[in-house]
C-alpha cells in the first residue's frame, strides 16, 4: 500500500465543563495495520492517560491540552510496539532534523 492510499478515520466525544467536543483522528494506513485498531489503541491510550485525567473548562484548553498529548504521544512517548522508538522517529524522521535556513 503506498502513502495516501487508505485512510481510517474514527470520532469520540470528550466531556468538558459544560458538555462535550468531539474529537476526530484520521491516521494513513501506509506502514500500519489495515483496520481500525490502530485508531481504537490511539483513542484508547489518549482517554486513560489524558481525557479521563482532566477536567477542561471550555474548548480552548481542550484543544490546548488535546494538542500537547500529540506531541507528546508522537516526538516523546518511546513505545514498545515501534521497538521503543518513537513514532516520529519511525514514520518521520525528517521532522526530527533541526531546522536549516
């Protein structure tokens, strides 16, 4: 399968102060499994070590702290799936390079 080819897609709600947000993740097949349980582990990893441990007041400090956990979870977090690496440095590492001008 090459890059943009097949894509999952996948929706949860998050409460927040006053309601809910929904929250969408689209993850690219390519180098990954052909179903949706690469999304589902996503969602899952993101609601017990984030969404469940936090309260959000409104929508800007969801996003705030929705957009942190990415980074986290994609330039920090080594995991042991991608041989304790982290999926940046994976699936890319280009974005890892120090900026050049």
């Amino acid at each position: 399968m090459i890059p943009n080819q097949a894509w999952s897609i996948d929706i949860t709600y998050i409460p927040i102060r006053r309601g809910f947000l929904y929250l969408t993740a689209i993850i690219d097949w390519h180098s990954r499994w052909a179903d949706n349980i690469m999304i589902e582990r996503w969602f899952r990893s993101f609601k017990y070590e984030e969404a469940y441990l936090t309260q959000y007041k409104n929508i800007k400090d969801a996003r705030t702290a929705i957009g942190q956990y990415i980074r986290t979870y994609n330039f920090e977090r080594r995991h042991s799936a991608l041989d304790y690496k982290t999926p940046a440095e994976c699936y890319y590492p280009a974005m890892l390079l120090p900026y050049v001008a």
